[in-house]
C-alpha cells in the first residue's frame, strides 16, 4: 500500500451495523482480536461492506496508545 | 479494562525509538502482526516502554479505517 | 493508569444520549467545565455509562489543539 | 467559538518543549488540571506560544476516551 | 485564526445530514473537490450549520495521511 | 481509492522535513490551498516522499472540524 498509515491488519468482517450517518463494522483479524471500526455510512455503502468481506483494518501510527499494567 | 476504546491487542514491544518530543514505539502482536505507535517520550518514560515489554496497543475506534481490495 | 495517553480528567456524567451506533456522553468535570465525549454504543453499554456515574475523560495528547486569542 | 469542536478548555501555559517537527505543550486549566497537547513547531511558532500565555484545550469530542474504574 | 491546527480550507456547504447524535457535512472547497467531515449533531445545531453556508475545514495536521501511487 | 476514508486531496509536495520519529509534509493542493501532514518518519523514508512527488492528502472525515465565522 502507498498510504503512510503504518498499520494495516488484515482480516474478515463478522458484522456491520448502519444508523443514518455512522456504521460500525467489526473486523476479526487473521491472528484472532477482533477490531471495531467507525465509518460513514456514505463509506460503508460505497465499499459495499459486508459480512465475511476480506478486509484490512488501517489505523495511522498517532492515533495508537500504548497501555502496560 | 474499563476505557471506552474498543480496541485492545496485546502484543511485546521490539522497539522504542525517542526524540525530545515523541516515541516510536513498534508492538508485535501476539498473532503475528505489527503495529507501530507514536506516543510522547514523556509518556514513554513514564511508562518506561522497552523492548520486550508485555503491553497492549489501545485504540478507539473512531480511529480505524477499513480498506477492501 | 498504566495507559500512554497524557490526559485524564476526572469528573461526573451528566448526561447520555443514544442513536444504534454512536453514543454522547457530557462530563461535567471536577473542575467546573464540561467535556462532550463521542463513543460507541457499544461502549457505552460495556461500561453502563449513566448519569451520575464518577468517570474520566480520557485524550491522547496528540488530539489536543491549542487556541490563543 | 464558531469551531465544531465541542471541548474548549481554558487554562495558562506551563511548558512548551521543540523538537525540529514538533512541540509538547502543557497547559493548567483553570480547574487545576492539567491538559498536555502536542502540536506542529510550526503551530507553535507562529502562534509565539510561550510559558504563562493565556490559551484554551480545544478537543473534537469524536477524540474523547471514557473510563469509568 | 489562531487555533493551533495547520489546515483550514474554505469553502461552501453542499448538505447536512443528521442523527440523533451525528450529522454528516459536506463542503464544497473553493479549489472544487470535495471535503466531508463527522462532527455532533450538536455542534451542527449550535452553528445553524444548513446548505449554502461559507465555512472552512479545519483539520490537525496529526490527522492528515499522505498517499503516493 | 479502497479504503473508508472519505477525504483524498490531490497536490504536489513542497516540502518534507524530518525528525529522527516524525516528519512534517507540506502539499499544495491542485487547487491552491495547502495542507499540512505530520506522519512517522518511517513512513516517509518508505515512501521515499520528496518535493515535487504528485500525491494525496487523505483524511477520515471523523476527523474534520467546520469553523463558521
């Protein structure tokens, strides 16, 4: 991918629930963590998600914490 | 944990890399992925990040972009 | 917190408000002021978040502007 | 403010440390907190921010964590 | 302006669409593409933000990714 | 473009200036306004970004504040 974003895990959709602006789209990852996404609406039905769609989930490096107990 | 974020991987840091503002902080999940993170140096050294460190990249959701080919 | 994210602010929920994805919570901090948060409903169903309940707003230090008049 | 963002918190500039990118901010609200923002040295510069200026936290609520203990 | 974040770009409302917690907004820039922005419905209320309505897109540089094809 | 984000601003970079963590790009827009990128330095080795590269500036419409004077 040419996009800066560092992070970019892959893996299957297992649902997508849609209100009239947002849509959340819960992706499990191929190693096995589930990973909750907010999007547009207007993005979910232009890439037409769905379940069981391969995805990848993007996440730019600012937007991680770190947590360790 | 008791945080909104929905997101919470857990992973071995394998590197941390500072400058006087920020830190880089590159976690290997324990599925196998990699997920790169930019924090403060000061939050780096208050939680005094190295390498091999058991922690957990935390993310919100709203924060996570989903890419389909 | 053992969690990297630089502020956390302490305060009292005065209020939650849901649509089927996104839920906002208004926090009246210690302090006087009040913090609009915009999290899942998910989240906040998790969390059980209502009115009255002692919380913090949590901000990674990368999300906070500064404006000088 | 005719901003979106909903969080706007005022308060006196403790510290401002530069890197060559960027610069770490810390702010003490009025309430006694104490609100850290990292920002482009750019930002920084051109808005001449120094110890003891006057200036407000401006947070998008779409950026704001809950955790209830 | 003086609020820290670098980007402000202006242009014209197109449309405003709304949940009970989210309205979607959609700016036509004056360099004729097209921003869209996620804000509280709240905020949209507060602003009387409506369709033909002269704003900018304000945007934090930690926020904006780069693509090279 | 794939992914969720809803925001890509075709332009050209002006200027690219690094850290030993972070790196800050300036793109001038096709039309004429220019937006400002802070991303890894990682990131910007790996895309081997320079001045004059044709790219784009992609935001998450979360992301996007609107300001109305």
């Amino acid at each position: 991918m040419a996009l800066s974003a560092r992070n970019n895990l892959s893996g299957t959709i297992r649902s997508v629930t849609m209100d009239e602006v947002m849509a959340e789209v819960v992706i499990e990852l191929d190693g096995g963590e589930t990973v909750t996404s907010t999007i547009t609406r207007g993005s979910a039905d232009r890439l037409d998600l769905a379940e069981g769609d391969e995805v990848s989930a993007v996440i730019k490096a600012s937007e991680v914490m770190v947590n360790k107990d």
